[in-house]
C-alpha cells in the first residue's frame, strides 16, 4: 500500500499500546484483546523513524516491531534467559562471559522493541535504569578487574542515555588504565536517528578505542535520515560493525541478505555477526534452520566482496558463548561444540 507522508519525526508519537498500534493501521481491531495480553509480558515500542519505513504490517520492518497474539505461544526450547546472562552476571548491570570482555548495561531501555529479543523479558521503558549508585558499583567492578580490557556498552541500548549520563560513563571507562576498547551496541542509528544529536557525539571522545556496533536486519532500514547519522557517526573516527539476526520473513533469502550487507559497506560499516536466532519466549516463527543459513550465505560466496561478509554465529544457551557455525565447527544440524570444545546437543536450531 502507499505510505501516507508524515511531519517529521520529533513531532510524532511513538506507538506504544493497542489502541496505538489500531489507530494507525498497523493491527485489526478485533486484535486488541488479545494483544493486551501479550503487553502484560512484553514492551512495544514503533518509532516515527520505523512507522515510516512500514508499507504494510507485515513486511520486513513491521514484522520486526509489531506484536502478534502467536508471542504467548512458548515451545518448549524456549526459556526466558537463552544465553545465560544472569548467572554470569558478578553485580546487577555486569555481564562477564569472556576473560578479557565485559558487558556494561546502564538501562534496559530501547528506541523500538524487537518481537524476537533475547532480553525481551527484561527491558521496556520503566525498568533496568541503574541508579547512582548501582552504576557506581558495577563501575568499580570494572575498575577492581584488571582483565577486562574492552567494556561493551549495552542493555536496552546506551545511546537512549542522555549525553550528561552517557559522559560521565565515558569518562569513568577512559580513566581505568586497563581497559583499551569501549564498544557500544545500538539499534538508535536506525531506529531513531535523530536522538543522535552533536552532544551526544561529543561525549564518545575518548583516548581510548571506541567502536560502535548498529543493530540492523534489512536494507530498507538504512533511511536517508539513518544513513545520514551514520555518516556523522563515522565522521568523528568511529568505527562501525554492523550485526544483524536471521530472521524468517525479513532477511531469509540470498538476496535480503546480499542488500543488507551492500548497505551496511556503502556507509563504511563493516558487517561483524549474522546471528542464529535466540531461543527466546514466543520467538518461534522468526526461527530459521541453521542448515538453511549456512546454504544462504554459501550462496553469497563469489557475489559480494569480503568485506560485506559476516560471521555466521550461534550463542550456545547456558552462557557458553557464541560459535562460527561453519564446517569446523558443525558436526550437524543440531551438534555444535563451544569454544573449549565441549560438544552441545541443542534442542532447535
């Protein structure tokens, strides 16, 4: 259908409930009671950004961010921690899985909601903002632990701090002589472009590395107006990765996949991670076979040049950490062995 043009983005309303999400076509009337429920679980967030990429609800962009009755529906591979977070988590916003990585989560507080998080029971917008004194706690984490040299700012999404915030976190990373990398991990550039303003940039100067990876799924989402963010965002010398997940009905073909990767390349991003989808609650129908993603981008190889070519990954549940699912890591369709060789039978690739 024909997408209706509309005032520019700082000037409409993010679509948070049912009432929202009918009142602009985006789900049937008949819908609501049964989206009310899924609300109860799960945050729903579609930003003007988003809106106005949607042609129709279930393309490749609202497929991603408008919520279905079928998220209630739980199989039994699902669980509500697929990765392990919390049992590697040392003090409330640390997550430490490798020797030399952490994992700093500020806030669980996200610009949109994907339908298929990991973390999808635990953020939305009234939960998981560390106060001063939990960031202050886990900031000393960071300083007692002399091994971690790269920090990775995420959650929720860091660039959703304001620039006083997210500052004084930068400045905190920058003066602990033992950590050389900070790395943040956004889906804003995309999803809201215009939060990402000249003070915000200003307070990602740091002498240390600073690197940003941007959440992005289909080329569709690579907006004028995102990529003209990430054009500024690689002006000021930060590098950027791009990390996407495979995802049925958005990017399960050769050629979605061939786009998303020319895309990220033309804005000088690199693409890091194709990952396996997680096995989160209600997730199932974005599940895509490992098999099928390995013969997807088997067929890429020839076409697009290195340097749009990802690492096809899967995060091991219980918080063994991810693994290329390539042909030496693969035994089959559901062995796969973890970084130290431990062979893992998983219950649904």
């Amino acid at each position: 259908m024909s997408h209706p043009v509309k005032p520019h983005p700082s000037s409409r309303k993010l679509l948070r409930t049912p009432d929202d999400l009918i009142a602009a076509g985006l789900v049937p009337p008949e819908q609501k009671a049964a989206l009310e429920a899924v609300a109860e679980q799960y945050a729903t967030a579609v930003p003007p950004a988003f809106l106005d990429l949607i042609e129709h609800p279930d393309d490749p962009i609202g497929v991603q961010v408008i919520p279905t009755p079928d998220e209630l529906r739980v199989t039994a591979a699902e669980r509500s921690d697929p990765i392990g977070d919390d049992a590697l988590s040392p003090v409330p916003g640390i997550v430490h899985r490798y020797a030399d990585r952490a994992l700093l989560k500020p806030l669980l507080v996200c610009p949109l909601y994907c339908r298929f998080c990991f973390r999808r029971e635990h953020v939305g917008p009234d939960g998981g903002v560390l106060d001063d004194a939990a960031l202050e706690i886990a900031l000393d984490w960071l300083r007692t632990h002399p091994q971690i040299q790269e920090v990775i700012l995420t959650g929720g999404d860091p660039l959703m701090l304001s620039p006083r915030r997210l500052g004084q976190i930068m400045v905190a990373l920058s003066a602990m002589p033992h950590v050389t990398t900070i790395r943040l991990h956004s889906r804003v550039p995309v999803a809201a472009p215009e939060r990402v303003t000249d003070d915000l940039l200003d307070v990602l100067e740091s002498d240390k590395a600073v690197w940003m990876a941007v959440h992005i799924n289909h080329a569709r989402e690579m907006s004028e107006q995102a990529r003209a963010c990430l054009k500024r965002i690689v002006r000021r010398g930060i590098p950027l990765l791009g990390q996407s997940v495979l995802l049925r009905g958005v990017n399960d073909s050769e050629a979605a996949l061939e786009a998303l990767f020319r895309s990220m390349v033309e804005v000088r991003m690199r693409p890091y991670y194709l990952h396996q989808l997680d096995p989160a609650p209600g997730t199932a129908r974005f599940h895509v076979p490992v098999a099928e993603g390995q013969k997807l981008l088997a067929g890429l190889r020839g076409r697009v040049t290195g340097l749009a070519w990802p690492t096809y990954v899967l995060d091991i549940p219980g918080g063994h950490g991810k693994v290329p699912l390539g042909p030496d890591y693969v035994d089959g369709p559901l062995n796969v062995r973890d970084p130290e060789g431990n062979p893992h039978t998983l219950a649904r690739l």
